[in-house]
C-alpha cells in the first residue's frame, strides 16, 4: 500500500512536470517566437511548479489532509524555483511578450514562493513524529502577537506547522488548577495561549500532526492515543492533584474518554466549541450557548484569504496553455469575490449549498459579462466564463473552512436521529458534544429536535455511554430509523 501510494506521488509529479512545462514552451515558442532553447529553461520552472503542486494536492488526497513529504526538501524545491523565476525575469526581460506577460504573474509566483519558504521552518520535525518538549514555562513565542505569521498560517493552512507536545504552565497554577487539551498546530497553540491568558491553568499540547484540531479529528490523525501519549509522557499526574481533562469539543468525533480514563484514569470532558468560552464553561458546564459554533464575519474573512489558493493553482496550470497574462486580472477578480461571498454568506438567498454555489456562480458571470465585457471590453469572455466556474468552486470550497456546514463535493444524504428515551440516562453528554444544537433536554432526557441541522460528525453517537442514539450515518445502529 505504502509503495503504490509512492509510485502515484511520482507518477502526478512527473505528469505535472512535463504537460505544464510543454505547454509553456509551446506557448513561447509558438505564440510568442521565443527561440526554443531560451524558451527551455522558462519550461523547466513552470513544470517545476506543476510537478510539486501535483505532488502535494496527491499527498494531501492519499494522508486524508496531512502533509507527508518532508518540509526541507520542499522548502529546498521553493528556492530554486525562486531562483529560476528571478533569472528568467532579470536575464530575458528583453525578449518579447516577457513585459506584457510573464513579468506580472512571475512577480505573483515569486512573492507567494517567498512567503511559503518564510513560513516553512526546515527545524521542525516531520509533523507525524511525536516530538516532546519537557519546558514547563509557556514560551514566550506562543503569547506575543504575531500578526504577520498569523496571516501567512492562515493562507497557507494546508501545509502543517506542528508544535512539540508539551506541558506548560500558564499564569501561577497549582496541582488544583484545570488542565486544558489542545492540537500541536501552531496557529492553535497561540490563540488557545492568548484566550488562556486570565486563568492559572495546565495547558497541554497534544500530537495533532500539525494540523487544527477538527480537521485532524475528522481525518483520523489525532486520536485517543495521541491524548494517552501526552499524559504519560509529560508525568501530568505527578503534576496535578485531581484526575480531570478538558478536551477540545470540536475532537469529540473520534475521541473515547472512556479508553483514556482506563489507560490514565483521568476523566476527560469536552469543553466549549470555542476556546475563547473556556471562562464561561469553567463556572457552567452546561451552557448550551457555548457548545454551538459560530462563523462570525473575522473567522469568514479569515477562511477567504486562504480559499482560493488550490484554484489559483489549477488555473495557473490551465492558463500556462492560453496566456498566464488573463491571470493578472481574473485572480485578482475571484479574490474579491470570495472577500464579498465571506461577507454575505451568512444572509444567501438560498440556503443549500449546492445550490447557492451554482447561483452565485452564475450571478457573477452575468455581472462581469454585462458591465465589464459586453460594455466596457474589460474582461474577455473566456475569462468571464474561468471567473463563473472558479465561483461555483470557491463557494462549494467555502463551506468546508468551518464546522458550521459538512463540506462535501456530493450532496450528503440528511441524517435520520432518534433518541431511545428508555435506554438514554440524561448524562448530557450529546448535547455537549454536537457543534449545531441538534438535541434538546426535556425531562431529564435528550430529544433529538434539529436533525436537518446536524453535519455527520459522528460525535453524538459515538459519545454516546448508554447507546441510546440511533443515527442514519452509524453502521452499528439498529432499527428501523437506521436503516
């Protein structure tokens, strides 16, 4: 498996090198006059590209959304294609159609190059080793802001950027002060430290594989043992007096608390869906208000910023064919759109998916068409046209940056939920774990009341101590609700 998986990395990588760099040198040869041989080099950059994005996209599809090859070969491949685009761009700025074409979107490759080799940190361990970090004070890296690093992880969240698993001390605690569970992404680490700054509590950093805490949940890279793992390793027992965990709510689709309670007897809870809660929780568990995930217009325009960023890609690969000039102007359209998009996805028209992302793609192909092709000549139609598709895209693509909606490319079918009222004890536990309010407590039992809201995050019935859920998406469920 591991070897297949191998040669089908090698076998895109190759592909992507040598159709995009010979459509990049048919493209100067042909439509430009560029002399073969001065055209070679300019190729070997842009298969370069091709190849490792090809690379990458493969690796992420085979590890489920984990980065597998290693970071300082990627970061050494970063460079030179750097290199290879500043020659091309210093030594043939005389030759035709380099002005008018190459120069503006080498100057695009160059800058987003630089600051992927910036965020990169060749130091760091492969993200699946289980590095470990024995500093009890929290570094100071993790409070001080960073806003610069935060933009740069936030465009570029595919790559992961793990964190050593640790114990640290935040404020003054004791052995009596809550031990708070979190991911080894760095991004996490900082913004669970910063909410965490007005409470004297334990914070511990789990193996996550350097990703955020829902993404590596769902994709089944951070698991029970990776929590297991952290408690022994870091002796948090010798270090507090109680037995009790805080776990990030948003983990809760593939986490047993029973296991870690059995191999660490620690009780694990799962606290609010947002860290930034933990004061609320911490006086009243059971405030259904902070189990709910929010996407407020920040976390939306955080997600935008990054969301285009495989479609920029493939129409690098598409353009390489027809001109990469036509780039210059749609990138720079498809990012404001998806700015606008963040801005009123909350108050759509249309409230499925599917369908709001088909809508929206055919309203901004009418708009560009109508005012800046047809009137103005502005946008060709061919571009209006990539534009149109790339919305339909970027939308279908948007709803999956956040818990709030189940992100798929094919329509899910909507869960079935019934709750066995003789077999459920009234533990609370469904409902602290669900991120859309899809259960209600009456008379001391749960009561499945959305179940169109609810995302298959499996969280509910697999918390679920008495088995009192029956849920569409559980193979073990029986019944005929099930079925």
């Amino acid at each position: 498996m591991h070897m297949n998986s191998d040669k089908t990395k090698i076998f895109t990588l190759l592909g992507g090198f040598f159709l995009f760099g010979l459509g990049r040198w048919i493209n100067l040869v042909v439509v430009h006059a560029w002399a073969a041989s001065r055209a070679l080099l300019i190729a070997i950059s842009y298969g370069l590209l091709a190849g490792l994005l090809a690379y990458f996209l493969t690796d992420l599809f085979l590890a489920k959304g984990l980065l597998q090859f290693k970071l300082l070969w990627l970061k050494t491949i970063f460079f030179f294609i750097l290199g290879i685009s500043f020659l091309n761009h210093f030594l043939f700025r005389g030759f035709p159609g380099h002005i008018n074409e190459i120069a503006g979107i080498e100057a695009i490759i160059v800058i987003v190059f630089f600051l992927i080799a910036l965020t990169i940190d060749n130091k760091k361990k492969q993200p699946d080793n289980f590095v470990f970090s024995d500093e009890m004070t929290l570094p100071a890296k993790y409070s001080r802001h960073r806003p610069v690093k935060t933009m740069l992880e936030t465009l570029l969240r595919l790559f992961p950027c793990p964190e050593p698993v640790a114990l640290y001390r935040v404020g003054r605690p004791t052995k009596k002060s809550p031990v708070i569970v979190t991911g080894n992404y760095d991004l996490t680490v900082r913004r669970v430290a910063a909410a965490l700054k007005p409470i004297d509590c334990w914070l511990l950093v789990c193996n996550s594989r350097g990703i955020n805490i829902w993404c590596s949940s769902l994709a089944g890279h951070f698991k029970t043992e990776d929590i297991i793992k952290a408690v022994k390793l870091t002796g948090l027992s010798k270090k507090v007096s109680h037995k009790k965990l805080i776990l990030p709510q948003l983990c809760a689709g593939n986490i047993y608390p029973e296991r870690i309670k059995k191999e660490t007897k620690f009780k694990a809870e799962f606290g609010p869906a947002s860290i930034n809660d933990i004061t609320v929780y911490l006086k009243e568990r059971k405030n259904q208000e902070i189990r709910n995930v929010t996407f407020t217009i920040k976390e939306r325009l955080e997600m935008a910023v990054g969301c285009p960023l495989l479609l920029f890609a493939f129409l690098l690969l598409v353009y390489n064919f027809i001109g990469l000039s036509h780039l210059l102007i749609v990138m720079p359209v498809i990012f404001v759109l998806t700015i606008i998009h963040a801005v009123v996805f909350p108050v759509r028209m249309i409230k499925n998916i599917t369908g709001w992302s088909l809508f929206a793609g055919f309203i901004a192909f009418f708009i560009l068409f109508g005012v800046f092709s047809a009137g103005m000549g502005f946008i060709s139609l061919g571009n209006c046209i990539a534009i149109g598709i790339g919305m339909i895209y970027i939308v279908k693509e948007f709803s999956g940056w956040s818990p709030l909606i189940k992100y798929n490319l094919i329509p899910y079918p909507k869960a079935r939920i019934t709750v066995d009222r003789d077999l459920c004890t009234g533990c609370y536990r469904c409902i602290e774990v669900c991120p859309k309010g899809v259960y209600e407590f009456e008379d001391g039992k749960s009561r499945a009341d959305k179940t169109a809201e609810c995302i298959l995050c499996k969280a509910c019935f697999r918390q679920c101590p008495a088995g009192a859920i029956n849920h569409s998406d559980n193979p073990a469920a029986q019944g005929p609700e099930s079925q």
